[in-house]
C-alpha cells in the first residue's frame, strides 16, 4: 500500500504545473492551481502556500505571488528557507516585497 509523504504532493503538482507553463499547456497549469487551493483547504500540515506562490511567480503574477508568499511566512512554511536561491523567484530580488520576506525570516 502506498504512503503519502506529507508535503510531496503540494511540491509535485507546483513541479507539474511549472513544466506545464515551460510546455506552454495552460489547461494543465489551471488544474494544478485547482488541486493546490483543494490541498490548501484540505491537506492545512501540507504548508501549500509556498507551493502556489511558486506557480504564480512562474506565471508572472507579482501581487499574487506576494499574496501567497506572505501566507507562507506567517504560516513559517520551512520551504521559505531556500527561497533566495529558487530561479522562478529571482526576478523579485529588487521588489521591495521580496527583500522585506527576505528579512522576515533571516535571509537579509
């Protein structure tokens, strides 16, 4: 029997839905949205909020983005810890927004 391994399932369909931008396949990019806001309500240990912040920052939605990124903050999503080093975020490195979250949590 398979085991669910807290977390993985929020961080494959952000994968998935990342390749599905690169792959220029939008039906596939709305789903994984779709399944990360149910994982969200559903699944709340799964921290998803970085998750969805990541989709949205690959879609070029900044204020979105930030939305989800200070959820993760106050919610001390762990997967924030390497957030300076994520490609899909570096397009922030000067927004005010992303260096304040930086500060948040002890990257700046």
């Amino acid at each position: 029997m398979a085991q669910k391994i807290p977390g993985y399932e929020a961080y494959a369909t952000s994968l998935l839905g990342h390749l599905s931008i690169d792959m220029g396949l939008p039906g596939k990019v709305d789903k994984c949205l779709v399944k990360l806001f149910e994982l969200e309500k559903t699944e709340p240990g799964q921290q998803v909020s970085y998750h969805i912040s990541y989709l949205y920052a690959a879609l070029d939605k900044a204020d979105k983005t930030f939305s989800y990124l200070s959820k993760s903050v106050s919610s001390r999503d762990s997967s924030l810890l390497h957030i300076a080093r994520v490609p899909v975020f570096s397009k922030y490195n000067s927004d005010p927004r992303f260096i304040e979250i930086l500060k948040k949590i002890g990257l700046k």
